[in-house]
C-alpha cells in the first residue's frame, strides 16, 4: 500500500510544556485514518504542524510526496483542512465564503463554478448555499466548512474533532457526509476524534496519549490487543455457582447477582459454560470495545495540556 | 490579493454598524462645529464678510484630512479580529502567499479610507452649501481628488503601522477610540492653530496627518480666503493663513504644497515598510 503521509520523530513544544514528542506513524492513501485521544493528547498540536501552520521543533514529515517545511506551497494545494472552530465569514453566503477561498488555490473562472459546485453538493450544502454562513445552525456550518476544505478536490482533508459539539442527529449526519465522501472518491481522510464509534469506523487508528503514540494498528487489531472480551453470567443460585468458580480458579467479580469474567479468548466462553452446565439462568459474552483500548492505553494520563488548540 | 481585498470588503461593508461607527466621526465633528465651535470662530472675526462659508469650508478641509485615518482604522480591524478569531489559519493554510493577504488588508483598508474621504467631502460641500457657502470650483476639486489618494495612502499606513502590533480586538478598539478622539487635536481641526500654546503648535506641525489638512485647507480655502479677504493687507491674509493652520511655518521655513507632498509620501514609505515587516513576521 503507498504512503501518502509519513511522520517520523515529530516534536513540538510550548515553553515547557512538550505537546507532542516524537511521534512516528504512516498514513496510507485513500483511507480513513483517525488520531485518537484524549483532550491535550496533541492531536491539534500534529494537525497544526502537518498543515503547515505551525514549524515541528524537530522530526520530518512527508505529504504526498511533499516535504514539510520545504515544499509547503504543495503540501497546501494537497491537503484541505476543516479546523475545529468555524474559519468561514459569517456576514457572507456560504458560495461567498466558498469562491473566496477557492479563488486562493488559482482556478480559472469557469473552473471556479464547477469547483463551487462540486464542493456544495459533496458536502451537501446546496440548501443554504446563498444564506449568510452566520445564520446557519451548527450542523450546516459544520457541512459548509468541508464544502470549504473540498473546493480544490485536495488529495488529504484533515478534519480536527468534525463533529465536536453537535447533538447527535447532526453528529451523526456530518459523520455519515465524512465517511460517504471518503468512500465515493477514495479521498484520503486524517480525522482526529475523542468519540469511541468514530475511531471505530476508521481503517487504521493511532492512539495518541500525552504526545507520544500509545498504539497504533487498525480498530479491530487494538481491540484484540489492548481490551478483553467479558463472559457475564447469571446464575441460577449464587452461592452454588461462587463455589464452581472458586473450584477452577476462575477470577470475577460480581455486580447485583450478575458475574463478569474476563475472558483470553472469546471461545474460553464456551468450556467454562458447558461445565457450567445448567448452574446458569442467562449469560452474554461481550467483545472488547474501542472504549477498553482508550480507557486501558489512557488510563491516568487524562491531563489536559495546553496548547492544544 | 485582489480577491482577498474583495472578502475584506464584503466583510467590512455587510457590517453595517461599522461602516456607520467609522463615519460617525465625521458626523460628529460637523454636528459640534454646526452646534457649539463655529458661533466661536466666526465671532473672532466680525469684520470678514462671508466668515461663515469660510469657516465652513475650514472645518471640511480638516475633516476630510482625518476621515482616512478613523476609517482605516474600523477597516483594518478586520485584520486584527481575523488574527484573534483565529480565521487566518484558514488562509495560511492554503496556497496563497503571505504577501497578497497582507496587502489584501492593506488595499482595502485603503479602498475604505478613500471612499469614506469622499463621503466626507459630499457631505461637507453639502453642508457648507446649506449654510450659505459656495461649493469647490472644478479646479480646486480636480485638485482637492487628486490630494485625497495621496492623503489617504499616508493615513492608511500610519494606522497599517499602528495596527500591526495588535493582537487583542479589545485592546485594538480601545487604542482606536483613543485615537479618533486624539487625532482631531493633533491635527488643529477642532481648535485653530493659533489658539494653541506654542509647544503644542509644533506638535500639530509635525504630526503627518496635519500636512494632508494643511494641504487641504490651502486647495479648499483658495478661493474662499480670496472672497472674504478682498482688499486687505497682505499680511492680514498671511496672519489668517498662519494662525488657521493653512501655512506652516517652521522658524524661517514655510512650507508650500509641495513640502506636504513630499512629507506625505515620505511618511507612507517610512510606516509602510516596518508595518509590513511586522505583520509579516508573525506566524499564526
């Protein structure tokens, strides 16, 4: 598979503070890849330095073939970004905003419509297009800043929390206009996100915690590394079934008459159940969640940086 | 860059309450002058016939002169707020370089300023009209049209100098408010020249703005002066010229038009270079 982006020993630091502290990982073209962490993670401080808008302290970066700090003018004409806080003008129209931007990437006047065009209707703002970008809610300001990053049909789009701060429904269609988008054109995304299902959704994610990489791998690898999957049961008769347990050297813990163990493998679930036998009234195996991999990789490291917008 | 001046534009002239704010300081001088300092000034000189409209036109000659400087300062706020809002990040990281989105700030900070100049000017010639004055003849006009880009371009770099160190809206709107109301004195548009004590008086010499008012007054108040000073004395002309803040006089020296040409195009490059350096310099 090609690498559009590589990152090798990335630093950053403000005053004191090291946000981000060689960090190392690929991305590779046309999928969707997300940077997950907690708030302070250094996430934004990477997204800053990968599009160009901050210098790394050390370390280097190739973008589509482009070297960071060198060949920045490409970088930029390859990447389109939608930040975490609005970047549009919020007294003129979203096409407004739209051909002012798209007029920075130098296209003729004809390309410019199409391009406008293009953009609005991938992103879906084709609605709202001539109502003043200040007056919209925050769903469509959300759709008209993707318009914005796609004008130039950019190879990468990063996105910085896309769907931070939207209620659910208008999470949930932002998210899907993301994932649609990506899947249509093979366009290469670079999310960062704190939600679980989103990470989740992605081909490859990397776990950034206190400005180092904490794992890396696709969704399902860092589900069977980093958590495990539970058998909860409930039994029949409580103390008959401590017994069992005991007898075979199963550890657990029990919750309101409901005993959840932890489990290497989920078809462990299967022996200890036959043997269980009819000892149990219901059980439930669970797999391991997204939530376990950033609970158990982030555990204690939830300080909040600054420097992280 | 072009482009770019377009979107500060828009974004400038879709703000109604700041197009309205940035020519409120030409409304209320006019209003103070109409209401309150010209009984003052016309009753220092009875025996001058038709002191009114040349009192008049005085006041707009001094207007017009600072109107680029309150304007340019409302329109280069865009710059600051894009910087504190965070929007430049957006430019930055596209393929544009540096130089066109400062000069796009630039021209069209400058575009307002010469605009809002000219609406000054209507509305001073119409008020001087109501009062009884004559309007500019068409040379002084075609002169006073020619002076205005010129007077406006130094006034629109000083505050580019000025506003390139701010960071802050607050702290920028503060220092603006402080300046609009500094700069009618620092010029002698609310008060003569001749009323002023000494000291003060070179103040208001070697501000660079009172240059493009001196040049103003001098074009504006041509014929005017001529009108009302038929058949006196030469020396009362020159008095009246002195004491109004028509002519400088530096000791020996008094400067004529082209003198305040050159200081005003001097001072554009003098800010315009080191403003530009500054703004350039700062990363996001």
């Amino acid at each position: 598979m090609e690498k559009i982006i590589e990152v090798h020993g990335l630093q950053k630091s403000f005053g004191k503070v090291q946000a981000v502290c060689g960090i190392e990982f690929c991305v590779e073209r046309g999928k969707l890849f997300a940077f997950l962490g907690p708030n302070g993670a250094g996430k934004s401080t990477t997204i800053d330095m990968l599009c160009t808008l901050s210098r790394p302290d050390g370390g280097s970066a190739l973008i589509d073939g482009y070297e960071l700090g060198k060949e920045d003018g490409q970088i930029r004409k390859s990447i389109g970004v939608v930040f975490q806080d609005s970047m549009l003008d919020p007294l003129l129209t979203v096409r407004e905003n739209l051909m002012t931007r798209a007029r920075f990437y130098g296209m003729g006047r004809r390309e410019l419509r199409a391009a406008v065009r293009t953009a609005a209707g991938t992103a879906d703002v084709l609605e709202f297009l001539d109502r003043p970008y200040g007056k919209l809610s925050g769903g469509q300001r959300r759709r008209a800043d993707i318009a914005r990053a796609l004008v130039h049909t950019p190879k990468i789009l990063f996105l910085d929390e896309p769907t931070t701060g939207l209620d659910p429904r208008t999470k949930e269609g932002v998210w899907r206009t993301i994932t649609e988008l990506q899947r249509r054109t093979g366009m290469t995304v670079f999310l960062t996100t704190h939600y679980m299902e989103e990470a989740a959704a992605a081909d490859h994610i990397v776990l950034l915690a206190g400005g180092k990489v904490a794992a890396m791998g696709t969704p399902y690898d860092l589900q069977e590394r980093y958590s495990s999957d539970r058998l909860c049961v409930k039994p029949k008769k409580k103390d008959e079934f401590v017994e069992f347990l005991i007898e075979r050297g199963v550890p657990f813990t029990e919750k309101a008459g409901v005993f959840t163990m932890k489990l290497r493998h989920t078809v462990d679930a299967l022996p200890l159940l036959q043997q269980a036998g009819d000892r149990v009234e219901s059980f439930e195996v669970l797999h391991g969640s997204m939530e376990d991999v950033f609970l158990n990789l982030t555990g204690g490291t939830f300080q909040e940086v600054d420097g992280d917008a | 860059m072009l482009n770019f001046t377009q979107r500060n534009l828009k974004v400038f002239f879709r703000q109604k309450s700041a197009v309205f704010f940035s020519l409120l300081g030409v409304i209320l001088v006019i209003g103070l002058y109409v209401l309150f300092l010209g009984d003052v000034w016309i009753r220092n000189f009875p025996e001058i016939q038709g002191a009114k409209g040349l009192m008049g036109t005085w006041v707009i000659a001094g207007i017009v002169s600072i109107t680029p400087v309150t304007t340019a300062m409302g329109a280069f706020e865009a710059m600051v707020q894009d910087r504190s809002r965070k929007l430049n990040r957006d430019f930055l990281a596209s393929p544009v370089q540096r130089w066109k989105l400062v000069g796009g700030y630039v021209f069209s900070a400058y575009l307002v300023a010469l605009l809002m100049s000219l609406v000054a000017l209507a509305l001073g010639e119409l008020y001087i009209l109501s009062c009884g004055g004559k309007v500019l003849a068409s040379g002084a006009l075609g002169k006073t049209l020619l002076i205005l880009p010129l007077s406006t371009l130094a006034s629109s770099t000083m505050v580019f100098f000025f506003v390139s160190f701010f960071q802050s809206p607050a702290a920028f709107s503060t220092a603006s408010t402080v300046i609009g109301t500094l700069i009618g004195f620092l010029t002698g548009i609310y008060l003569p020249l001749g009323s002023l004590p000494e000291a003060v008086r070179w103040v208001v010499k070697l501000f660079p703005v009172s240059h493009a008012g001196a040049l103003l007054r001098q074009v504006m108040l041509e014929a005017p002066t001529a009108e009302c000073f038929a058949g006196a004395p030469e020396a009362a002309v020159r008095d009246f010229q002195e004491s109004m803040g028509v002519l400088y006089r530096y000791g020996d020296f008094t400067a004529g038009p082209f003198t305040h040409v050159l200081v005003l195009l001097g001072v554009s490059i003098l800010f315009f270079l080191p403003a530009w350096w500054n703004v350039s310099r700062k990363k996001s």
